[in-house]
C-alpha cells in the first residue's frame, strides 16, 4: 500500500511573494514536519485588494521556487477559483487535486487573527492540522479569540509553530518598490528583476 503523502498549503496572494514566505514553507517542511508544501496563490481572494494580476503573482512564485528545494511547489489550483475565493472552496478543489494526500494548511497568525474567516469550521474539518506561523502584531491569544466558538475537537487542529524567521511583509516590498528603493534583500534575485521588468507596484 503506497504510504500517503504529507502536504503542506501555503495560500495567499503572493503580492508579491518573498524571502519570509520560502522561509516559513522551509520551516514547516522540517517542523510538521511535511513531505512537501504547495505554493497556492489565490486568483480573486475574498477578502483581499490585489495589486499585481494572477498572472504576474503566479510567474513570480514559480520564478522564487526555481531550483530551491524540490519539496516547495507551486500549484495553479486556486488561480482559477471563481470569485470570491474562500480557503475552504480552495481546501476542496486540494482534495479533488490531491485526493490521496493528508492536508495541511499553514497560515500567518495576522491572518487568522485580523481576517474575517468564512465556514471556519469547515476548513479545519478539511485539514489534518492548521499550522499558524508567528507574525509581528499578532499573537496567539489573539488566534485564540478567532477560535473560540468552534469545538474543542476542531480547536485542537489549530497548532502553533514558534518559527524564527524574518517578518517581511509585501505591503512593505511594495512600498519599498513605489519609493524606488532596493528590494534586493526581501525578495529572491529572480523576483526582483521581474518586479522591475515588468514595473510592477510603481
């Protein structure tokens, strides 16, 4: 019997992705530990502006995996995800994509903490375990507070993992782009230079 596969997901808009992101996939690979984790950049997010097409962000994600760990991979399965995208409509086109696969989804405690999450319930029911990854601004008790109304069953899928890397934000890289300053260490060498081949966040 083929033994079944450890995934991990990392959603989000990649807007643009960066060096905090590779990170904390890295992290978690080791930590969950997983036997690999998928980049899924989310087409139309439900809850989120968008400031560079799902063209350019899915381009950028495959340009920061290239030759990096074969582990880390991006996956096109949310990218055409009819708007307005919610994580648990992506968790279920995952498992008809990866219906073998033991799923686990990996999030920003910020995201938990200060987005508004729909059918909650539901997305944990659909995942092994949900790794919250530290974020500056938000911590665990405020994760806490979001998970207070589920079940004590479901609550337990939540789990934190106290990785230390670097906070970097894309709101900060796109703001760092638009005032004309280097982003050469945030993001990876190849990202760079299509943020400005492309002129994006200008």
């Amino acid at each position: 019997m083929r033994e079944i596969r450890r995934t991990g997901i990392l959603g989000g808009t990649f807007d643009p992705v960066h060096d905090g992101h590779i990170a904390i996939a890295r992290g978690v690979l080791e930590a969950a530990p997983l036997d690999r984790v998928l980049f899924m950049p989310v087409g139309a997010p439900a809850h989120r502006e968008t400031h560079a097409s799902a063209a350019d962000r899915a381009e950028m994600v495959r340009l920061a995996l290239e030759g990096v760990d074969s582990r880390l991979q991006f996956d096109a399965t949310a990218l055409d995800q009819p708007a307005p995208a919610y994580t648990v409509d992506t968790l279920a086109l995952a498992h008809k994509a990866f219906p073998d696969d033991s799923l686990f989804f990996i999030a920003g405690a910020d995201s938990l903490a200060h987005s508004a999450w729909r059918r909650l319930d539901e997305v944990a029911t659909a995942v092994e375990r949900f790794y919250v990854v530290p974020r500056r601004g938000s911590s665990w008790a405020d994760v806490e507070r979001v998970l207070g109304d589920l079940n004590p069953a479901l609550r337990a899928r939540f789990v934190p993992l106290d990785l230390a890397v670097d906070d970097v934000s894309s709101s900060e890289i796109r703001t760092r782009v638009a005032a004309g300053q280097s982003i050469d260490n945030l993001v990876p060498h190849r990202v760079a230079r299509y943020i400005d081949r492309r002129g994006l966040y200008k």
